[in-house]
C-alpha cells in the first residue's frame, strides 16, 4: 500500500485498532499506525497534512 490508497489504509486501520476512536487521533499517531501496517511501504516523505485529513475522514467513514 502506498499514501494514496487511502481507503485501503482507513479498512486496514479500523481493523487493526478498533478500540481508536479516528475522530480524535493527532497526525503524528496517525503517520506512526499507517507505516505501521503490514502491507503498507511507502515513503514518509511522500505523507502530507492533506493525506493525513483524508485518511483520517476515510477512517471516520469506514466505521461509522
């Protein structure tokens, strides 16, 4: 998985913590969970605020 398969990664999120609540999680815990998963490998320097946002409105969508 790369940044920009955000849908992939908010699935893989939801997933792997069910007891987050992705409404209140800071950007910095969010980059740390996502180069976490086990299928993601991409590089941080490609990771942005705008991807962080978008992630994080998929997460809030997938469990929602």
């Amino acid at each position: 998985m790369k940044w920009t398969d955000i849908n992939d990664i908010a699935i893989e999120l939801s997933e792997a913590r069910p007891e987050v609540d992705p409404t209140r999680i800071n950007f910095v815990d969010l980059m740390n969970w996502v180069m976490a998963l086990p299928d993601f490998s991409d590089d941080p320097k490609h990771c942005g605020e705008k991807i962080l946002e978008a992630i994080q409105q998929a997460w809030i969508d997938e469990v929602a």
